[in-house]
C-alpha cells in the first residue's frame, strides 16, 4: 500500500493548482512577516538568522550560511550589524578556540519572540474561519509535506 502511495501520479491541474497556491500563501506570509518587521530595527535577513539561532542554538557562521543560502562574506556582514545591535555575540568554542560560535543574546530573543508572537496573531487571526477539523486536517498534511519535501 505504501508503495501504491508514494508511487502514485497526480493530475498535472491539481499540482499546478497547489503549487500557485502554496506561492501565493508563502507571498503573503513574507509581506506579512516584512510589515510586522517594519516596528522593529531588524531586517528580513537578520529575522531569518535570529529564528536560526533560536530554533537551532549557538552555531557558526559557516553554518548559518548553508541554512540560509548565502555566501559566507554575506553572513559576516550581517553578523556584524546584529552585533553592533547587541542582537548577537560571537563567543570563541572552549574546546577549539579556532572555533567562533554564534550566540542570540536577550535583546535579539526578545524581539524574534515578539516578531513570531504577531506572526501567529496573525495566523490566529485567518484560523478563526475554519472549524477545529480543519485545522487539524491542514496541519496534518502540512507536516506531511514538510516532511516529504525534506527528503529531496
């Protein structure tokens, strides 16, 4: 049965029709995100790196170049402004000093918390026209999808 499933070709209209979809929900979603961002000193670049540290911990700017997609200079300069904000703090690994860690301090969790509160305001805000099935049923196959589009 497995195997039927994950084997199984779609009607080219119903992809087409839930990739336009799925574009534009992530569309309003980023123009949400960036509104609610305006309030803040922060940019859409730096919201991306503060979630990664707050979901992820301390990590190097290496790594927080392959998560975000950007070249490894790019990453610098933008750890270098949220620096300056005291957003972040770069802190030398105890165990190879070669090694620099990138902290999120309190002012820089602060302000991703406040960021992601307005942003599931907001989300709270669209839910209250489904039913509890309903959302139950997104969430569902969302984290499907989530987890089938990681595999590739």
């Amino acid at each position: 049965m497995a195997d039927e499933i994950s084997g199984m070709e779609h009607n080219q209209e119903d992809v087409a029709f839930l990739e336009k979809e799925l574009r534009h929900i992530s569309g309003i979603i980023k123009q949400r995100g960036r509104q609610i961002l305006n309030s803040y000193t922060i940019t859409p670049p730096q919201f991306v790196a503060l979630q990664w540290l707050l979901e992820h911990g301390d990590m190097t700017i290496g790594d927080l170049s392959n998560k975000m997609y950007l070249a490894f200079s790019t990453t610098t300069d933008l750890i270098d402004r949220m620096e300056k904000s005291k957003l972040v703090q770069r802190i030398r690994d105890e165990q190879d000093r070669r090694v620099v860690r990138i902290h999120l301090l309190e002012e820089g969790e602060r302000i991703i918390e406040e960021v992601i509160d307005k942003r599931q305001q907001y989300l709270q805000d669209i839910l209250g026209q489904f039913d509890e099935a309903q959302v139950a049923n997104l969430s569902i196959l969302l984290e499907k999808l989530h987890q089938e589009m990681k595999k590739n």
